[in-house]
C-alpha cells in the first residue's frame, strides 16, 4: 500500500521483521509498505499479534527492521549510527503508549520537561513549555502531583504532554487508551484529535478501539504481515 506517493513525511518500505523462536523463525513483518504525509491522523489496525508495537516501534527507531527503509523528512533513518539516532527520537518523534512509564518520583511538570532537558533546552524554557502543555490538556492544578496522585487518564495526558514537548514532528502512540475505562478513553480520544486539528501534528496510532479509528482521517490493516487501506465509513 502506498496510495500516497512517495512524497510523504514518513517513507516505509519493504518493512520486514522476523524473530527467532524455539520453533523456528517467526516473520511478524513481510514487506510493509507505508507513507505518512504531514498532518495526517492515521491508525493502524489488526489483530493481537499481527504486528502493530513492532511497526510503531520500527518506525520510530526502538527496533531494527530485518530488512527494509524507513525515510523521515527526507532523511533515512537506519543509515543514522545510535547516538544520531536517539538524537533524532527525542528531538523529532512523540511516543505514547499503553502505559505511561512516567518516572514515579518525578511531578507531572518534571516528567514532561525531561525530554527538552535532555535536549539541552534551558530550565525556564523546558519549565514555561511544560506548563503550557500541561495547561492545554487540562492539568493545570496537577502539574506538581507526582504520578501516584494522578488517575489512569490524567497519567496518559500527561504522557501525551510529554510526547509533545519537543515539538515533534510526529507522535507514535500504540493503544494510548488500551489501559483506560470507556469514558475516559474517549476523552484521551478528542484530545488527540483537538491536537491534530488545532496544531497539526502528525499522528500514527496503533489501536484496537473502533471509536479512536473514526476520528482518523486514514486506517491502514496489518493482516497476514503487510499492510492494507481501509476506507474510513
């Protein structure tokens, strides 16, 4: 599938990747082919095991494809060296996932400034950015409790809040809502959707949520190992 062209934001081709089991090798991945354009909202659907968390994780540098290139904004990816590429991660590409793997002793504030922090922004900076994000999500009056002290749904926007904080040009999030109650889900839902409407973040969302998949504007199926386009009714 590459009914986008191959000017996208995001290039994926022939994505493959196998893993070696006790029964043999297991190919997860058999050719994926994909192109994100900037802005775009797209989820990737399919069942358990098919394949999602690999591809989300290969397209933002946390694997190695067996074979295959990834192209962001026109650079190749895997030709960067390891260092090059963890610059690029944080500086360039969101991550959230089901969990929200916010450090406990940390505030809500401190969690989101890390990544900008890390990136050698200075303390007033990381500080006045993190604040606005976390003002924008509607966490004003938490930003100095510590995770143990926030609810599943204030956990994950800060985790979305902390994707944000680099301003990144795209956000891989894989089932954001998959540890979340019905209510609060949809909620977590808008919120993504208000950011890419409102700011036009790239997002690509990993899922098995019906409701989250009809606020994308795209919805690519992973079956049998690759990848097709699935119109969006």
């Amino acid at each position: 599938m590459d009914s986008t062209g191959s000017t996208g934001f995001l290039v994926a081709r022939g994505i493959r990747r196998s893993f070696k089991t006790a029964e043999g090798t297991l190919e997860v991945l058999r050719g994926i082919d994909l192109t994100i354009n900037r802005g775009e909202m797209t989820a990737v659907i399919g069942e358990s095991g098919v394949g999602k968390s690999t591809l989300l994780h290969i397209l933002g540098g946390l694997d190695i494809p067996s074979d295959g290139t990834v192209e962001i904004g026109g650079e190749q990816f895997f030709a960067k060296n390891e260092k090059e590429m963890a610059a690029y991660r944080n500086e360039h590409i969101g991550f959230v996932f089901q969990y929200h793997y916010l450090l406990e002793d940390f505030t809500a504030l401190e969690n989101v400034m890390l990544p900008a922090l890390i990136a050698g922004d200075s303390v007033a900076s990381a500080t006045e950015r993190s604040e606005q994000l976390l003002s924008d999500v509607g966490l004003t009056d938490r930003m100095k409790h510590r995770p143990y002290q926030l609810s599943g749904g204030e956990l994950q926007r800060v985790a979305v809040s902390r994707a944000l904080a680099n301003n990144p040009q795209i956000v891989l999030a894989d089932e954001p809502s998959g540890n979340l109650d019905v209510r609060t889900g949809e909620r977590l839902h808008s919120l993504l959707a208000d950011l890419n409407r409102s700011r036009g973040i790239t997002f690509l969302i990993a899922t098995h949520n019906v409701d989250l998949t009809r606020s994308c504007g795209r919805v690519v199926k992973l079956e049998n190992g690759l990848a097709g386009e699935v119109i969006n009714g």
